[in-house]
C-alpha cells in the first residue's frame, strides 16, 4: 500500500483557491451585513455627502465637491438609478471596498508569500475600521481604495511580463483621480521616490518606452484638468488636498489623540469611530512588521513603506481625524510581522516536518481569534453600544416607511440645517414637498422632524418614534384638516 503524503490531500493541493474564495464569499457578507444592519443608520457626514453629490454633476461643480469629486460622480449615478435609500447611498462605498479588498489580495500576493497573504487580508477586512468605512455613505473608502491600487499598479509596472501598457494606463489614471483625495498625494510622492532612489525600480523604469509613458502622462492631465482650474481659483483647495489646516494645531494634544487612537487599549471610546482601531494583537503584529523593516531595509517593499510612513506620520500628526490613510501602511506592516512570526518558527525547526505543522495550530488559533473579536467588537459595538448608536440616524428610514405612495403628496417641516438633504429626498419622492414652518391648516399629510418640532405645536396624531435613539420621538405627523 502506498505510504500518502500530506500533499496528496485535495484539501491541501487546493488549499490557496479554497482560502481565497472562502475569504471573498465572507468578504461580500460581511459587507451586505455592514451596509444594511449594522450600524444601519446614517451620520451627519453622509448626509452632507448625499447633498454635495446630489448637486454635482460631471458638467456642473458646486462649491465643495471637488475635492472628493470622484466619488460624489460615483456617489451621484447611485442616486440617479436608486434613488435616496440606505442601499443608494452606501452603495458606492460597499461597491469600492470590494475592489479594495480584492486589491489587497493582489498586492499581498504580489509582496509576500501566498500564505501571509491570505492570512493578512483576512485579519484586515474583517477589522472594525474597515467594515465601517466600508460602509459609510462618504468618501472615507477612497483613501484606502486609491492606495491599495496605486500600490498595486505601480507594483505590476515593475513585475508585469504582459498588458504593461495596461498597467501603466491603470496606474496614471487612478493617479490623476487620487489627487482629488486630500493626502493622496503623498502616496503618489512615496511610490516617486522609490523609483528614482531603488536601484532596481530605477533600472526597470529607465527601459520602459517613452513614447507609452508620455501617453498616459497625458492622459491623466485630462482627467486632473477640473482640478487644475478649481485650484487656480481657488488656491486654498491645495491646502485642503495637502493635508494643512488654516489654523496652528495643537501638536501635543493631536499626539495624544493618536495615541489613544491606536494604543488605547486600556480607555477604549466610542463615537463615529471606535478606538483603539486595530486590536492588542494586531497592533502586537504591525509593531513585529516595524522591526522586520529595518531589517530588510534594503528591499523595494520596505524603501516604499518606510518613505511612506516618513511622508504621512508629520501630517497625521496636524490632522488626526485622517487615520483612514494609515491603514494601507498598517496593513503592510502587519503582513510583514505575520511573515516574521511564520519565519522564526520555521527557522527554529527547519528539518522538523512535525514541529512546523505544530506551529500552524497557534497561527491558526492567533489569526481565528483576530478575525472574530473584529467581526464580534465590530457588530457589538456599533450596534448595542449607546455611546456609538447616537452618531447614526435611522430618520430616513423611518420616514420613508411612513410616507404615503410616490406620486401621493405630503408636506415635510425641517429646519434650515436638514434641508439640504430633505430636499434631495424630495428631488426623488415626487409627492413630497419641503418646508420650514407648519401651516395653519394642513390639506395634506403634514411630518414634521424632531428638530423642526416645538412645543406650542398642535397634538399630532401620530409620533414616529425609534428604539434606537434617546430622543426616542422623530417625526410628528398631522393628517389632512389638522
């Protein structure tokens, strides 16, 4: 009888295709869990997002939208064929971190072993950070979404041995876009450096055809162009796009805003964000990555992380509500420690058949855990926790439950800071009209927001009410005669 070996396993042959789509079919749960159910509600920034995109088109710019531009077009096409619904309005957001993710896979596996790869996508998608950009109806996603793929392009450029011009095409395009994103430009500098001061990157560049580079180039002025009028108008834009506040940050104070932001762990806070954002353990792995840096400092890998975190760190330090853009970097990091670990065990037994399959079972039991307490400190705390619950809104939700028929007419009263995004939900409810003030006498179903109430109002005859909320009552209703 033949003697079977571990490799004659259909599990073990097929292992990377099972892991990886495994990993997608929860990704894309996880995500339709995050976009519909938890937090299930929307921010103020969303709200606000919803009006900016509402206003904007590709011919017409209002004031506002063209930092971020790209996703409000995005943001805008959703609203045009779905209209104002938590699905429309996050739909931009869950439809970019799919490709965000699927970038992580391609760069992990372009920069490290197949292994690490899996593993370290796996811990990050399902990290409370991510899940809830992921799902928030504003351009947060953007900043992970254009470094993954910058990386990602600029790496093929180098690597690729077919579709070069593809690559390139790819990475001057979404170039041209990111810099419509505040900060993303120190991404773009970070790759720049590396391939002008890396004796191998500066070698592979020097052959590429000229004649293809100056194309893209080109086309990616096209795509900037809006951008570059907006600046010459309006010059303090660049600052904005550039990460530089009108006014002198208080250093010691964001320092330890960062602080408690990553290394919390002790005086854990909630609001839109929870802190500390990634956990004990991951944080554990990314400080073990920081050290396998330096002592790989020659690689590529570690040139572009290093010049990376050199450009971001001063500018998060003046603008610490931009933690999103460090999560591309953490994440590199954090493979790097997972590499690390899975290194220094295998060199400690490097002949030992045995104690290497020993050493998956606390990797396994280290990552497992990792990726449920993210799943699990993800849905408990932006679903139960009150001091999180009060930063999102189900009023639309509610409202729109209790709206009559499309075409039916009803009258909404807001106040002067809701309308924008009443007014949006109205473009798209055709009955629906807006006012500031409740008539005398209704001839139609009358709501009226919580904001908008006061109290020497008539008795209405409904109160729309949500469990959610302290402020339990949202919506006050008067009926035709009232």
């Amino acid at each position: 009888m033949a003697k079977l070996h571990v490799t004659d396993f259909f599990i073990y042959r097929w292992r990377y295709l099972i892991g990886y789509g495994l990993t997608i079919i929860v990704l894309a749960g996880l995500l339709l869990f995050a976009g519909l159910y938890v937090p299930g509600g929307l921010t103020h920034g969303e709200m606000s997002s919803v009006a900016l995109s509402a206003a904007t088109k590709a011919t017409h710019l209002v004031d506002g939208t063209i930092v971020n531009l790209p996703y409000y077009l995005l943001q805008h096409l959703s609203l045009l064929l779905l209209g104002v619904t938590m699905t429309s309005i996050k739909l931009p957001s869950l439809f970019l971190a799919l490709l965000a993710a699927i970038g992580m896979f391609l760069l992990l596996r372009q920069w490290f072993s197949r292994n690490v790869a899996a593993l370290a996508a796996a811990i990050t998608i399902t990290s409370g950070q991510y899940l809830i950009v992921a799902q928030s109806g504003t351009p947060s996603i953007v900043y992970i979404f254009f470094s993954v793929w910058l990386l990602l392009t600029a790496t093929m450029i180098t690597r690729a041995k077919t579709h070069l011009f593809l690559w390139k095409a790819a990475f001057f395009i979404l170039a041209a876009l990111s810099l419509y994103t505040p900060l993303s430009i120190y991404a773009l500098i970070a790759v720049g450096v590396i391939g002008v001061i890396h004796p191998h990157t500066r070698y592979i560049l020097k052959h590429l055809s000229k004649l293809k580079l100056l194309a893209a180039i080109l086309l990616s002025l096209i795509i900037i162009s809006p951008l570059i009028l907006e600046l010459v108008a309006h010059p303090r834009i660049g600052l904005t796009l550039l990460g530089i506040p009108e006014s002198v940050p208080n250093i010691w104070s964001n320092a330890l805003q960062l602080f408690s932001q990553y290394f919390g762990f002790m005086q854990p806070s909630s609001s839109v964000f929870m802190t500390p954002i990634f956990s004990l353990g991951a944080m554990l792995l990314i400080a073990l990555g920081f050290v396998d840096m330096f002592r790989s400092k020659y690689t590529a890998r570690s040139y572009t992380i290093m010049a990376w975190l050199l450009f971001l760190l001063p500018v998060i330090l003046i603008n610490p509500q931009y933690t999103t853009v460090m999560f591309v970097p953490l994440l590199l990091l954090l493979a790097m420690g997972l590499q690390a670990l899975i290194f220094y065990w295998y060199h400690l037994f490097p002949r030992n058949p045995y104690a290497r399959i020993a050493g998956l079972i606390p990797l396994v039991v280290l990552v497992g855990g990792l990726v449920l307490s993210g799943v699990e400190r993800y849905t408990y705390g932006y679903h139960y926790s009150p001091d999180t619950a009060v930063y999102f809104s189900h009023d639309l939700r509610i409202l729109q439950s209790s709206l009559p028929s499309r075409h039916e007419p009803a009258e909404i009263i807001v106040t002067a800071a809701e309308r924008p995004f009443y007014d949006v939900v109205a473009r798209y409810h055709k009955g629906l009209t807006i006012a500031e003030a409740l008539p005398a006498k209704t001839t139609e179903p009358t709501y009226v927001t919580h904001d908008a109430h006061k109290a020497d109002q008539p008795i209405p005859q409904q109160i729309l009410t949500d469990a959610a909320k302290a402020d339990a009552d949202r919506f006050y209703i008067y009926k035709n005669g009232a």
